[in-house]
C-alpha cells in the first residue's frame, strides 16, 4: 500500500491509498475558491445524563444529496473540481469539510461521570477530527460490490487512520464506520464512510467497559470473549465464519437486522489485525454485506459501526477497563421488511429500551440461506 499525502485548497489533508506500491500518485493542485473551514463547534456538558453535545451548526450547509454529475467525492474530471484533485482513485481520505470536532489546540476535557465541577452550563471546542473514506472512485457502486483487494485496502486504510488518529494529543477515541442509504440519512451517495477521532470516551463505549469490568469482577472472563464463545457454541444465531472471523446476529439485537462481527482473538482495535486477520476480513465483511443485499427486494440501507478500544485511559475510571475492549463490528438496519422502516418512538427514543418486531434466531437463518 502506497500513502501519498496532499493538501486541499483551504488546507484540510488529504491522503490517497493506493494498491501499487511502485508508481508514486501525482496530485493535482486544487484550485477552488474555499474559504478556510474555521472551528466553529462547540461541546456543551448534559449534566442530567453526564454525556458531551456536540452543537456545529454549520453542518446545515453541506451538500446534501447531489445528482451524480455534481458528486463532491468523484474524482475531478475535466473542468469539474471536487474534492478530489485527481481523476482516479483507489481509496482517498480527507478532512471533512463540515466537521462536528476540528483540529485545535489542546483543551483540557473532563470526560469522566462526576468530574466537571461547573457541570451546568460547561462548554468546550469540539476538538478532535472527523474525516470522509472513499472506498472506490466509482460512483455507483457500493462496498459489497467491491472486490477482495479493493476490500482489504478499505481495511488497511481504516487501520492506518486509527493508528494516526490516536497519535493526535486531543482525541480518546477512533471511530470508523458507514452509513448506507437515504432511509439511514445520507447526504452523499457515493461509496463511502467517515471516521470521528473523539476528544472524549463515548458514551456507548463507556457503558460496554463498565459492563466488561462488573464481568470480570464476578468471573475473571472477558465479557466479548466470553459472548463470543458462548454464540459460537449455541450456534442458532451464527450466520458465518472464517478463519479468523465470526458473525452473528445477537441474543438481544435491537434492530430488525443486526448482526456483530467479531475476530476469533482478543485485539483492541483495527491496526491489531494481523495480516490473515485482514484478508479473512476483507471476504467474510464482503460476504455479510451482500447477504443482506438479498435479503429484501432492494439494497439494505445500514449503518457500519468499528467498536474500538479508547486510545488512553482518560484519569477518571479504572484504567484496566480499556485493556477488556473487544474490536467488534456492529452492523444494522432498521428496515424491518420489504418497504417498512422501524422507528425510534417513545419508547426507544425517549426511555432507550428497544422493542424489535424480529426474532433474531429468524434474521440469522435466513441469512444463512442467502449464500
């Protein structure tokens, strides 16, 4: 794999991935008129739930589904500019240009429960990064419809991001994942994903170490590891497995379709796969995502989600926690059948408890027929 790093216009980086080693990537200049992003977001502290708001409202101007001939991620062709300054690519990544966390100086941000001690009305910059992953230069096209290489250069991508990310002095955590289709919300349809470099734990990511922590209290095991074995022993919920690889729909799933992907060894996080890892990777995500292209009548709008482990303990809760994170990929829909959706209502919006119409052991059979 072959890094060739460039700057945009108004000086947002941008790093093309490419399978060839030998021939170095030439880049364009960029020669549109942008104006320099600011840093205009703001965190404000919810006390009541003790969670970090990102407010950027200057994400109501992105573009916001374009028609294929104005597509800001193709490559730049002719007189047409994008952000691209090239007229191919394989996989490219750049800073997004309506980011919610942007780079800045350091800012101290309490991120522990309990630790602001002006919890009411606390604010900081959104510091951190939020970038955009092109997985292929083509247009129409979708991630189950690349090909095996192509799939394992999305997946050394998203490891040297997070190897990067974490490096940088403001961000906790790393981020990776995608968001498929206009029922989930997206505003560009182009093939591609993003990746949020936190400058806090989340809370979700929070929730799940302390669970590991009561886990290991009571039993010494590993909370995923433990999940992991025990779904692979039962096996009703097992769509399939690699060498290194195992997914499955879970016992609880919230969502109509759910399914979690996970490596068969304990690693914290994407840049921790070994090379077979990746590889085995590459064909079992290809395999899951065009299982659920079949599933329905039309391609499954979903969202892609990497559990990563945080990047450093954060002063606040016990350190070992992190050691317990269990790379996992979580990947859902909330299409519930052919031409109906699920909603978050009362109950899952307001209370978070989640009420699923889906018998999971039933979603995880029939994505096993669909080989």
């Amino acid at each position: 794999m072959r890094r060739t790093v460039a700057r945009l216009a108004d000086g947002r980086e941008i790093i093309f991935y490419d399978r060839a080693e030998s021939a170095a990537r030439e880049v364009a200049a960029d020669r549109r008129p942008l104006a320099d992003p600011g840093d205009g977001s703001q965190m404000r502290y919810d006390a009541v739930l003790e969670e970090w708001v990102s407010m950027a409202s200057h994400r109501q101007d992105r573009t916001h589904l374009p028609p294929a001939d104005q597509c800001p991620l193709c490559p730049s062709v002719g007189g047409r500019r994008t952000e691209v300054p090239s007229s191919d690519y394989d996989v490219v990544v750049f800073q997004n240009r309506f980011p919610s966390f942007a780079p800045g100086p350091p800012v101290d941000v309490p991120l522990g429960p309990g630790a602001l001690p002006e919890a009411h009305f606390a604010s900081r910059p959104s510091v951190g990064r939020c970038e955009v992953v092109c997985f292929t230069s083509r247009h129409d096209s979708s991630f189950a419809e690349l090909g095996e290489q192509q799939a394992r250069l999305v997946v050394d991508t998203w490891a040297d991001r997070t190897t990067e990310l974490s490096r940088l002095t403001n961000v906790r955590q790393v981020f990776c994942f995608e968001n498929r289709g206009e029922a989930i919300g997206v505003t560009l349809n182009h093939p591609h994903g993003q990746i949020y470099a936190y400058p806090f734990i989340t809370p979700r990511t929070r929730r799940m170490l302390a669970a590991a922590g009561a886990h290991r209290d009571r039993t010494g095991g590993n909370l995923f590891a433990d999940t992991l074995r025990m779904e692979q022993a039962d096996g009703s919920r097992v769509v399939t497995r690699g060498a290194h690889w195992t997914a499955f729909v879970p016992f609880a799933a919230r969502w109509p379709v759910e399914l979690h992907l996970y490596p068969n060894r304990q690693v914290p996080d994407l840049a921790a796969l070994t090379d077979d890892e990746r590889d085995d990777l590459a064909r079992v995500y290809l395999d899951l995502l065009q299982r659920l292209d079949r599933l329905y009548d039309s391609p499954l709008p979903y969202i892609a989600a990497w559990h990563q482990s945080p990047v450093r303990a954060d002063g606040t809760s016990d350190e070992s926690l992190a050691s317990l994170a269990y790379l996992h990929l979580q990947l859902f829909s909330i299409q519930r059948a052919p031409g109906k959706l699920k909603y978050l209502a009362g109950s899952e919006s307001a209370m978070g408890v989640f009420v699923n119409d889906v018998v999971p052991e039933a979603v995880a059979a029939r994505l096993r027929e669909l080989r």
